[in-house]
C-alpha cells in the first residue's frame, strides 16, 4: 500500500522516498511495526476477552501449576493476526503472488482457528471443530498453494548450474538467465542440492507432467496439515509455541533473502527464486508478531494463543518453506513441531499396539505431547518406558530449553546448504 505511495513520491524527487526500494528499510519497518501493534492491542484486546469471560478450560492432568491456568483468556491469536496483517499491508509490494498466498494462509487458518475456539469456549464443546471438517479446510488451504504455485505464470525460479572441472569437482555456481516452471526444490546433505519431483513421476510417460504436479499439491496438503497440527500441539506450555516460532520465522526470513540474491543464492549453490524478496517483509512483520505477543504469553501467561494462533503460525511456517522451495528442510527447522507431532503418534500407536496384543495398554512417555512429559515426576504412578527425568521440570525452565534446542534446528537448517 505505501509501496506504491512512496514510488511516486520517489518520481517527484521527495527526499527520502526511494527508501521504500530497499527490502532491508521495508523489513526493518516492518518488524518494529509488528512489535508495536502486538504489544500496544494486546492490553486490550485481553480486557475484551476477559470481559466476554471467554477463558481457557482446563483439564485436570495433574500437572504442576496446570490448574492457576484455568480462565486465563484464550482466543489470543487475534493479536498476533492483527499485528502481522497490517504491517504486511502498509509496507509489502501487494501485487507479489508470494505476498498474496501467505495473507490467504493467514486469514484461511485463522478463521479456521477462530471458529474452532469459538465452538470451544461458546458452546462448550471441547472438541470444537469436527476433526474432518478440520482436514477439510487445511487440504482446502493446500491445494490453493499448490494450485497457485502450479498456475501463476509469476511462481518461477532460475536454476543454480554448477561448473565442474576436469575432475568432477564444482569450480563455480551460475544462475540459469532465464526464468521457468519448475517442480524442483532443495534438499539438504546432498551433492546436486535440488531434487525434481518429476523423478517420481518417472513412470508415468506423456502424463508425467500432470502427475508430478499430482505429487507435489499433495505434498503441499501433507506438509500444511502436518505442521500446522504440530503448532497446535506444541501450544501446551506458556511462551512455547509462540517462542518457537519466531526462531523459524528468523531462519526462514533468512532463507527467502537468500533465495532472492542472485550472489548469496550461486554462493548458496540453491536456486534463485525471483519474486520472493517481498517475503522477507511478511517474515519481519511474523517474528515482530509473535515476540510482541509474548509479552503477554511468557510465564506466567495473561493470554494463550488458541487454535487462532497456533493453527496459524503452523500453516504460516509450512506455506512459507514451500514457496521459497525449501519444504524439505521442515524437519529440522521444525524439529521442535515434528517431535511434539510424533510423541503423540507414537504414543497412541504403542497404547493401541500393546492392549490388542497383552489387553492392557501401556505408554512409551509418560504423557504427550513431549512436553508434558517432563512435566510428570518419574516413577510417579504412570507406567511408561521412559521414566527420566524423575524429577518435574519447572515451566519456564523447559519452555527456555525448548527455545534453545529451536535455536540449535535453526542455525543447523542453514548450516546445511553448505554440507553436502
């Protein structure tokens, strides 16, 4: 919107104006922006909550501290909602497709988030959205990504070419002149850093092109659902879900100005993906949204984000890595939604497993997802495989932790374009 504003003004020699070209001065705005809002709306927008008593119900799990949780407000992510649109809005290129995809992943799953709270905390049902209606919607969400990225004439890369020597070994990376559709991304750990989904359409002869595309929107479906759940999950602790994600909000911010950078990307030996500078923007404006948001959610928390926020973030982060061609790297930048996601697999596949099996069910943790597992004291009346750590981790102390080990995943993610 101001982009616009500030081109003309830039064309009519108004100092100061060409500052609006730079992806660095739009980010930087952003970002304080974001920050801004989150932490100057949030105050009331609590007092609203509290006043429509729309508060959290908590199940008795016995969990230390669980119970002072019970009435916090809940439905919060509406601050974070807020709080990434607007700057995204004043200081993003509107017309960028990229831009486009990510506002309709927010508001897609923020309505979706929204309404499942609402059913929670109105009409008293814990189970809120119908998990198939659910599905519905994220699939729903999926196939516009897939679709978009498949259509729009505007979703194109460059390949990164490598020249090699007598020998075999890589002397230099261009960047392919011209732009075109392509089904490749990156893939970490290996040599050749791309990887074509073609390849597994191999089999299909003159359709190969209709099936690769097949394969890639429902690989798009598997990864919104999947990290967007794990979000959800994650939101179990103060501070957690949101914390975590402004970690890979940085690393992912970082990559799409890499992907961007016609040198950093042939450094990079990774593709050039023109276009996607502008979502650097929308990352700032992510990682101001959810730091201001914790202000209020830190330990002890006076609001928790809901599915509105934590349904969003997810599909925020998983629609982000697909359009910057780096949805491979989901499992360690989001190590710490995958884990969360597993735990609880794993756990009710064993429990199910060993009750067919033995007629009693029996755990691997002792409850999920992860998180909770340290919250339960070894050894204390649930049978599970794994009783360390005997003693409860302190809230705050696990959630900084879990930030950490987030760090660690983020910094490793980028580390891996290099190690091959």
């Amino acid at each position: 919107m101001l982009y616009d504003l500030f081109a003309y003004l830039d064309q009519i020699d108004i100092p100061g104006a060409g500052m609006f070209k730079y992806i660095s001065f739009r980010s930087g705005i952003a970002v304080v922006t974001a920050l801004f809002i989150s932490t100057m709306i949030g105050r009331r927008i609590i007092d609203i909550l509290q006043r429509l008593q729309i508060g959290e119900t908590v199940r008795n799990l016995g969990l230390e501290g669980q119970m002072s949780k019970k009435g916090t407000p809940t439905m919060g992510g509406i601050i974070i909602i807020i709080s990434i649109l607007l700057p995204v809005l004043l200081f993003a290129r509107l017309n960028n497709i990229y831009i486009l995809l990510m506002l309709i992943t927010t508001l897609w799953l923020g309505t979706l988030g929204f309404a499942d709270d609402y059913i929670k905390v109105f009409r008293k049902d814990k189970e809120g959205v119908q998990g198939k209606f659910k599905i519905v919607a994220q699939i729903g969400l999926g196939l516009i990504v897939g679709m978009t990225l498949y259509l729009s004439p505007n979703a194109v890369i460059r390949e990164n070419m490598e020249i090699t020597n007598s020998e075999n070994e890589i002397e230099e990376v261009q960047i392919h002149p011209s732009e075109m559709k392509s089904t490749k991304t990156t893939i970490p750990f290996f040599k050749s850093n791309n990887f074509d989904y073609a390849w597994l359409a191999s089999w299909a002869g003159p359709y190969r092109e209709e099936v690769t595309w097949l394969f890639f929107v429902l690989i798009v479906i598997f990864i919104v659902t999947a990290v967007s759940n794990g979000a959800n999950l994650t939101d179990g602790l103060d501070g957690l879900a949101a914390g975590s994600s402004a970690i890979m909000g940085v690393a992912l911010g970082i990559l799409a100005y890499m992907s961007a950078h016609i040198k950093f990307a042939s450094f990079l030996n990774i593709m050039f993906l023109p276009g996607t500078e502008e979502l650097v923007v929308f990352a700032a404006a992510f990682i101001g949204a959810t730091i201001g948001f914790l202000w209020y959610n830190s330990y002890p928390a006076q609001v928790f984000m809901g599915d509105t926020g934590s349904l969003t973030l997810g599909g925020i982060i998983a629609v982000f890595a697909i359009i910057i061609r780096k949805e491979l790297l989901i499992p360690i930048i989001c190590g710490i939604f995958m884990v969360e996601n597993l735990s609880v697999v794993v756990q009710v596949f064993y429990f199910k497993y060993t009750k067919k099996r033995y007629g009693e069910g029996r755990r691997i943790f002792k409850m999920t997802p992860l998180h909770h597992h340290f919250q339960r004291p070894g050894n204390g009346g649930i049978q599970a495989l794994i009783q360390r750590p005997y003693t409860v981790v302190p809230e705050s102390k696990l959630v900084v932790r879990f930030w950490l080990i987030g760090i660690i995943l983020a910094v490793l993610t980028l580390v891996t374009l290099k190690i091959r």
